[in-house]
C-alpha cells in the first residue's frame, strides 16, 4: 500500500511476505526519486504496482517483468526475483558495512 512508504527512515514495509511475515526494506533516494515519478503518471489507488485490474500482482507476472527486463538489458544467465534478495549484501559488504549490522537489516 501507499501508506507502506516511510520516507523519514528510508524503508518499504512489505506485507504478509514469505511467511506471512511483514518485512522492512531499504529504499535509496533515487529510488524514492523513482518512485514518486511512478507514482505521478500512475497514480495507484492503494497497492504500489497494482495490475491491470486493480488488484496485486500474481508471482509469475513479476517473474515475467524481472526476466523480461533482463532480456532488454543484454542479462543472458537465468534471471529469478529472488535473485534481488541476494542482491542486497554484496555491495554492502565491499563498502565495509559491519556485518551484524546487514544481518539486522
């Protein structure tokens, strides 16, 4: 939902995620720059990225989105969703972010 965006800690709450467990994710500025544009032209009634009904996303059709906008980036390995997931702490770690602190997180 729209109200899920906390701009003040920088953070996303995903709802009833894998386990039924709502999660917090970080969101950079310029993804929040992102978002308010997104927000702009679509204008969602509550659901962030609400499919054309209105209604969520079933999995497979943002398994589609993601492999599709790999195909369009020249990405020629097997591309999944949860691959984003996997995504986070690498660069986290270059940086020298202490690691307890990316477990909390």
């Amino acid at each position: 939902m729209l109200t899920d965006i906390d701009n003040g800690r920088m953070v996303i709450r995903i709802q009833q995620a894998k386990g039924n467990k709502d999660w917090l994710v970080s969101i950079s500025p310029q993804l929040l720059i992102q978002l308010r544009a997104y927000y702009k032209i679509y204008r969602p009634n509550g659901l962030l990225f609400e499919g054309p009904t209105g209604k969520a996303y079933w999995s497979e059709s943002v398994r589609v989105a993601i492999t599709g906008a790999a195909e369009q980036c020249g990405i020629t390995v097997r591309v999944i969703p949860h691959m984003l997931r996997y995504s986070f702490a690498p660069p986290l770690l270059e940086a020298e972010t202490d690691i307890r602190i990316i477990q909390a997180i």
